[in-house]
C-alpha cells in the first residue's frame, strides 16, 4: 500500500477525562480528537472518536473556532461507549454525508457485569440512525488509506501482538453465536500518519496494545522512524512489569514523543514523565499539537 506523507498536521483534543489547569474547557470521560492534515494542496478534517457525549465536544469546538460542518469524514477507533457516545450529536451538527471508518465488529453486543450489568458499545439501533443523518460506514479488518499520509490500522491479530500484550487489561464479555465470550476487544483500529519528522501512531484506548499497534504501523509503511505515540494507553489497571514492558519496548522503537492520558493511569503516567522527561505531555481538553 502506498502511503505518502502529510505536509502539515494539526491535532485538537477536543474531548479528554482532563481539562488542564484553569481550563475554559470541558472535560468527559473519553476522547475525541480532530486532525487536520493537508497533503498535496488537500486539506481534509478527520474526526477520531467522539468521547461520551456530543455536547461538551460541541462546547469545546466552539471555543476552539471549530465548525462541525467542516469535518470530512470520522474514524472510530472502538465501541465503547466513551469512543462512540457523542456521536449521533456530532452528526447532527455535521449534517452531510460523511465516511464513517471502525471494525466491521463495531456493534457487536459488549457489556460489563460489574458491579451490575452495563451496555459497553454502540446499541444496534445506532446504526440505522446514523446512516440517516448521512454517516457511511466503512467497516474494514484491513488497513485503509485514508489519504495521502493516513491509514487506518486495520485489527491487530493476537497472534502478531508481542507477547505481554495478549493478556486483555479490561473485563468485559460479548455475545457470540448466541453464548457469552471474554471480550477481546478485537474491534480496535488504530490510525498512522506519516510525516516529515517520522510516523505517528494514534489510539483511542489501546485495548489491543500500544506497541503491538506502533509496530502495526511500523510493518504498514516500513519506517522504523516513530516520531510521536498519541492517545490513551489502557494502563490504568497493568501491573508495574506490564508498564515498564510497555515504556521500554517503545523506547527500543525509537519514539520520540508520547503524548497520554485518558485510561492510561496516573502511575503510568508518571512512570513514562520519568523516562521521557519533556517529550512526555499529557493530554487534555484544549490542547492542540502542531506537527
């Protein structure tokens, strides 16, 4: 698959569990970024995940100078609800046909058992609604280009994960076939992006794991230069040894930057502020990243 590269690269938070220190921003349980790439004189806007509820996003993109009518298309990275909650709001303010990129398993029936029973994911009559408001669904295992620069990830197999990341770091079941499974959360997309100063790699909640996705990224475009690994992690409930896994392999990746928050943990956080000093940053509602 031929690539390309972007020629400039914006990236909004426009949702985040954390709104910064005096912060005019909302903050909600979730993420949503928007990134503006433009490559080949193309300028396009690209929503990754729409957090929990449309409103505090819709808030914050109006504080930001943000219209909604000029997002061009939508990446869901999973289903659950923190990633998807938001988003027939956001529809409703896009009002335009829209290509809608996930997992073909983005519906699947997901849910926690405790402390009682909770709908994880998208409910099915989402769907239907959605694709009235003009949202078109691109449901793809593989790897997608987006546009010249961008791709999604496509699933990451488990049996192409290294190997500390096999273990799933949340509890949740599905149906399948009609009987109750561990949910592996095997829906999870990631997007990459590649640029002047190297590949960047962006994930929603990581389920599958941040570095089996960065070195996804890595087999898709065959640079080995990682420039910045954006988004939440999922280590809020890992171990130390899973942290300090995680934390090296990246480290023998190459990158450069982390940017983190959401459901990576505040010991994990600051486990990564330890080792990358000033090219760790956390993420919150407000924050733009220029590349």
């Amino acid at each position: 698959m031929e690539i390309g590269e972007i020629e400039e690269l914006e990236i909004y938070i426009l949702a985040e569990d954390y709104a910064g220190y005096n912060s005019q921003f909302w903050a909600q349980h979730g993420i949503s970024f928007l990134i503006e790439a433009k490559s080949d004189g193309i300028v396009r806007r690209i929503l990754f995940d729409a957090a929990s509820y449309a409103e505090p996003i819709l808030f914050n993109m109006r504080l930001m100078g943000i219209n909604p009518k000029t997002i061009d298309l939508i990446v869901l990275s999973h289903s659950h609800f923190d990633h998807t909650g938001g988003l027939l709001g956001i529809m409703k303010k896009i009002r335009k046909e829209a290509p809608i990129f996930a997992h073909p398993n983005i519906f699947k029936v997901s849910f926690a058992t405790e402390p009682e029973f909770i709908y994880a994911g998208i409910p099915p009559i989402r769907k239907k609604e959605i694709e009235k408001l003009g949202g078109i669904w691109i449901l793809s295992r593989d790897p997608i280009r987006i546009m010249s620069g961008i791709f999604t990830l496509g699933e990451i197999e488990k049996e192409n994960k290294v190997d500390f990341e096999r273990e799933v770091t949340i509890d949740l079941q599905k149906l399948e076939n009609g009987r109750v499974v561990q949910d592996e959360v095997e829906d999870e997309i990631g997007l990459g992006i590649v640029t002047e100063k190297g590949l960047v790699v962006i994930g929603g909640c990581s389920h599958p794991g941040i570095v089996s996705m960065v070195q996804k990224a890595i087999e898709i475009t065959g640079t080995t230069d990682v420039y910045a690994v954006i988004g939440g992690f999922h280590l809020i409930s890992a171990n130390d040894e899973r942290i300090q896994n995680t934390i090296k392999a990246l480290r023998d990746l190459g990158v450069k930057k982390i940017y983190t928050g959401h459901c990576t943990g505040l010991k994990a956080e600051a486990m990564f502020l330890k080792e990358f000093g000033k090219n760790f940053e956390k993420l919150h509602s407000g924050k733009v990243l220029r590349f």
